[in-house]
C-alpha cells in the first residue's frame, strides 16, 4: 500500500468528488485567468484542485501569475465547505530551478549551471521580476560573496510581492486519490514524468525530469493506475491513454493551456483548453 511519507512530499487526495488539474502555465497569465474563470463556475466542496508545476518561465507575464494563483486560492477557500488541502501545487522544473538558483552559491560550478537555467526559461523570469540576469553571470564569476550577496537579493524582491515569497517554496512532489473501500490508487498527478524503475518515495527529480519517455509507457506505474502530467518536453500535445495523460498544450510556447476535469477513479469528464 501506498502511504503518504511524514515529510509531506506528496499530497493524499482522498476519494475526491471531482479533481480539477491545471497544465504547465509558463508565466501565462491570461490565458490562467481565464481557465480560473472556467473552473471557479463549477468547483464545489468536495473537488480537489491540482496545479501541476512550471508556474513561470518562458512567458511574459511570471509575477501577474503568481498573483493569479494567490487571488483564485483565496477566492476558492472562500467557497462554503472548501478546505486548506484542497487545493496543490505540485514542484515543476521551474521551481525546481529556482530553489537551486537561490542556493547558488554552494553549487560546485556555478556560472555553468546559471547559464543552463537561463537557458531553461529562468532568464525570463528574472528580468520579469527587474533582477538582472548578467548581474548573476558576474556575481558567480566573483566567487561566493559576491553571489551570495547577488542571491540574497533575490530574495529580497520577492519579499516586495506579497505572498511570491512562500508560493516559491511550497510545492509538493506529487498528488494522488485513493478509493479506501477498494484500496486502490487510481490517478498519480506529477510534473513531468516517472522513472519506472523507482518507487515513488525514491523518485527525486525524476517528477520533474523524466518526460521523455513518457508517451511510451505502456503498463500502469504501480500501485497507480494512471499517470498524469502536466509538462511534456517534446511539445506533443495533448495524449491520453488508458496508463497515461499528458495534458500539456504549450502554454508559454504560444500554445494552449490546458485543464482536465475527472473522478478520483481516473475518469476524465471535461478537458478545457483556452
């Protein structure tokens, strides 16, 4: 069987009445907005609610989606009978880029690995949010005080928008719903794949980094029985099958974004792109 771990890496659904998930948004505001609007019409106590990672980069709008993401929380929390746990924000590349970029300083070769990040969409971000990505460039050539001094920065900006600050840092691994009555583990919610021959406990970032051969899984990844994801690396689209669903539209590529209504059992009711 399959248990939450005590370090709340993962969320534990339950048996949902529905669950809504939310695709790779990539900093695209807009186009979030108006699937919040989509959602908002028809979410009740009882759904769960499961955004699946890369919140920001490549797009245009980073800071105006966070902001999208605390306001539509508070406005779901203040729907009768919706709980705290009801909403999940999985950890995706991007955050996963970010909890490394502010940690810099301690990393073996740091300006190769800045130039990977920005090279990855974090470029945009930080240009987004007036931190001058050369700036790093310098700082990590400099040696660790200076990057330090460079990182601690960062923080600092995102302490002037209220709330970005935790948003960063609160993510879990991975969401999934069990069904008690029939111990089963219909749907396992990540970012962007699984590596197969892992448990999930040993998955690491594999969630966030294992995509590539994602479409070609063929059996269910045990205990679960569907797989879904939120970020596709190759920009397949949209692909479902009776073991996996990849449900990014390329959002922030100029694409759709992409949500998926569904029982806890796996079955998907509704898919809305806008």
């Amino acid at each position: 069987m399959c248990k939450q771990p005590a370090d709340n890496r993962f969320s534990a659904l339950g048996p949902p009445r529905r669950v809504w998930s939310v695709s790779a948004i990539h900093s695209d505001a807009e186009r979030l907005i108006s699937l919040h609007d989509e959602i908002y019409r028809s979410f009740q106590a009882g759904d769960r609610l499961v955004y699946l990672g890369n919140y920001t980069g490549f797009g245009p709008q980073p800071v105006e989606t966070i902001d999208e993401l605390l306001t539509f929380r508070r406005m779901i929390l203040s729907l009768p009978g919706v709980q705290v746990d009801d909403i999940v924000y999985l950890r995706g590349a991007q955050e996963d880029m970010w909890s490394r970029l502010i940690q810099l300083q301690f990393c073996p070769d740091p300006v190769d690995s800045f130039l990977w990040m920005l090279g990855n969409g974090m470029g945009a971000t930080l240009e987004h949010y007036g931190i001058s990505p050369h700036d790093g460039i310098n700082a990590a050539r400099e040696g660790i005080m200076p990057l330090t001094r460079w990182t601690n920065g960062i923080r600092e900006t995102l302490r002037r928008h209220p709330g970005h600050d935790t948003f960063m840092t609160c993510h879990r691994r991975a969401a999934f719903t069990s069904l008690p009555d029939e111990d089963r583990y219909p749907i396992l919610f990540v970012n962007a794949g699984v590596n197969e021959n892992r448990k999930l406990d040993d998955q690491g970032d594999d969630l966030c980094w294992s995509g590539a051969d994602f479409n070609k899984m063929t059996d269910p990844y045990r205990p679960f029985e569907k797989v879904i994801r939120g970020f596709d690396p190759a920009h397949e689209g949209i692909r479902i099958n009776c073991v996996t669903a990849s449900l990014d539209g390329g959002c922030g590529f100029g694409g759709s974004l992409v949500g998926a209504q569904m029982s806890a059992a796996g079955d998907i009711y509704e898919i809305m792109e806008v």
